[in-house]
C-alpha cells in the first residue's frame, strides 16, 4: 500500500500571511524524498490553499505522480486537461465548508461525472471518484468509468475508539471488496492519522491512503521528511 501526501496545508500557513513561506514544491519534494509515492492537492475554486501556480510547478518539477483533487467543474475541467496530471479526483465542493465533508454523489451526477472522465481520459489522466463507502455510490462508479474510486474515510476516523468504529470499517471493508468485484482499484483517505491508519492494513487491495492534515500537523513538530516516514512505516 502506497502514501499520498496531501500538501494543502502546507499553502494554507503559507497564505496566512500572504507571502512565499512555506514553500509548497519544497514541501512536496521534502515528501518525495521521504517515500511518498504521489503528492496530492486540491485546487478549490476559491483558491484557499492551493494556487494554480503551485500545480504548474509541481508538475515541473516532481517525479512523484501527482494527483489533482477537483471538483465536477468546467473550469476544473479545463485546467486539468491543460495541465494533464497522472491522476484526479473527482470530489465534492462547499464554498463554505472547512474540509470536504461527505463522498461525491455519483448517482445523483451519473451523466455529468461520465462525461468529465471520458473527457479526462482523452489526455490519459487517471480518474478516480472520492465517494462514502456505500455500493450504490461504488456501482454508480463503475458505470460511470472511473478507473479508481477513493473511500471517504472520515466517518471511520470519527468513530474511531468509539461503539461505532466496527461498524463504519466495516462498511469501508464491503465496499472495497464490491469496489474490486466491479474492476476498480481503491485508495482510501480522510481523517486517518498516526492512531487509526494501521487498521486500514485490515482491508484486501487498498491501493493507496492520501492523508493530508495529520502529516503537516505531525511535521510542525519532527519535521516533514519524519512525518512522512513515520506514516509509510504504519501503513
């Protein structure tokens, strides 16, 4: 099983102060280094971490795969197909949301979300769709044409070491087994830190984890080349 590191929050201490620090292509090559086999961001549409320069030069100039969280958008569309990275993912949108709250309705948005990844995949982008661990949503994910689909695993991370926790792996566990009955590949990601993200070792065929916010936050205290290190290690 792979790691992708989510590098948003590097941009979002960088934006706090509206200057150049901290650098995130040097973050991301600080994670390439360390072992992280992508760099993941999302380019949201009000640009609060990620800028569209980040990921021109983060497709400059790292070997790492780089893969491009977005929302159904014609305007994210058109900038992923500029920019051509190895992989997006189709996820959901709020203006006002502080963190992407909930999977992709695909079943909802079967017409639009096909058309985008056919159009995606005419410039052999890689297209996974960020839904919750539910097999309507995975079998809608296959009709639709997705290559991958990426199991929101935030009501997981909540539940974690509560009455709950079993039930909501066990949903994560079924729907990467249907998930791959249907001949899509999983990763999975939201909310996993430095506790709960072993447990993830538990489900057959998970692809890679993008986890994000607990690496950078790990990181103000290690360092980053630490952080990502100690996170491979557990996965």
């Amino acid at each position: 099983m792979n790691l992708g590191v989510n590098i948003d929050h590097v941009a979002t201490l960088r934006n706090a102060r509206g200057g150049i620090e901290p650098c995130a292509l040097e973050a991301a090559l600080i994670c390439e280094m360390a072992g992280a086999s992508a760099i993941t961001v999302h380019l949201r549409e009000d640009r609060r971490h990620i800028k569209d320069n980040d990921v021109i030069n983060l497709k400059k100039n790292l070997k790492a795969r780089i893969n491009l969280e977005m929302a159904a958008t014609d305007e994210m569309q058109k900038i992923a197909m500029d920019l051509a990275p190895y992989s997006c993912c189709i996820v959901p949108e709020k203006r006002q949301e502080l963190t992407t709250e909930g999977g992709l309705d695909v079943i909802q948005n079967k017409n639009r979300i096909k058309e985008l990844i056919k159009a995606l995949h005419s410039k052999n982008i890689i297209v996974s769709l960020f839904i919750d661990p539910d097999k309507e949503q995975v079998k809608a994910a296959a009709e639709a044409g997705s290559d991958y689909i990426e199991l929101h695993t935030g009501a997981f991370s909540n539940a974690f070491k509560t009455e709950n926790e079993q039930a909501e792996f066990n949903k994560l566990k079924e729907a990467a087994g249907y998930a791959q009955t249907l001949g899509l590949k999983v990763n999975a990601g939201h909310g996993l830190n430095y506790e709960n993200v072993s447990l993830m070792n538990k489900i057959e065929g998970l692809c890679e984890l993008n986890i994000g916010h607990s690496i950078i936050s790990r990181a103000v205290f290690v360092g980053l080349e630490t952080a990502v290190r100690e996170m491979i290690e557990l996965i």
